[in-house]
C-alpha cells in the first residue's frame, strides 16, 4: 500500500472510531480506548492542525473530541459496535505506526477478539463537557 493510500485509510478509520465515539458518548457509555499505533499516529498528525482536527471531529463525531491521555489494557469494548456498523477490524489496527503489520495481536483478534493496551481515548473538547 502506498504511503498516500494508507494515510488516507488511517484517516478513514479514524473516522469510524470517532462515528463510534459519539455512539458511546450519546449512549453514556465510556470513551472508546485507542489501542491501534498506526491510527493514533494519525490522530497525532491530524491534530497538529487543530481547525482540521475540530472539523475532522465535528464531522466524523457531531462534535468537537480531544485527544485524552489514559491507559490501561483489557478487552477492547467497542469493537463489537464496530463490527455492527463496519464489519471486521481491518489490518490497518493492527499495523504499528511504522507500517509494519503485528501478525500476533491480528491473529488474536480474529480467534478471541482485541485485548490491548492503551494510552488514549477521545474526550469531548471544554465546550461540550
């Protein structure tokens, strides 16, 4: 995949993590946990544009989400919302930021599902809290 494609792939999923952020949040539930290198890197350059990052936001989640640091590791819970509205996690997940693919943790998800460690998950911005 070329460097291009990919970004722009990261950047859909992003999306989609976001869409099931708002999912959460309108359902009281917790922040989703970001647990995917290679999309928390993209994440990480959107938001060094902070009027595309709100924007990305307000689009993909309705509203303004910041970036949360957290941390912990357990099941991953909103995949299944995920594969409702999506399907299957694509590979993207499981690549790590510098492109390569960790064929383990994708192994895992297809037999038992995502446990993962995190160190992040969206917030809602000062205005929305």
């Amino acid at each position: 995949m070329s460097t291009a494609t990919e970004a722009g792939v990261r950047l859909e999923e992003l999306g989609k993590f976001f869409a099931i952020t708002a999912r959460r949040f309108d359902a009281g539930q917790s922040a989703p946990e970001m647990f995917s290198t290679a999309i928390d890197a993209a994440w990480h350059q959107l938001a060094q544009d902070p009027e595309a990052h709100r924007a990305f936001t307000a689009e993909h989640a309705g509203r303004e989400l910041i970036h949360a640091e957290t941390s912990g590791h357990g099941p991953i819970a909103w995949v299944g919302a995920y594969e409702e509205a999506y399907g299957p996690l694509p590979e993207i997940w499981f690549t790590v930021a510098d492109g390569s693919l960790d064929v383990g943790a994708l192994s895992a998800y297809r037999e038992t599902g995502v446990v993962a460690e995190w160190n992040c998950s969206p917030a809602p911005s000062d205005g929305d809290r």
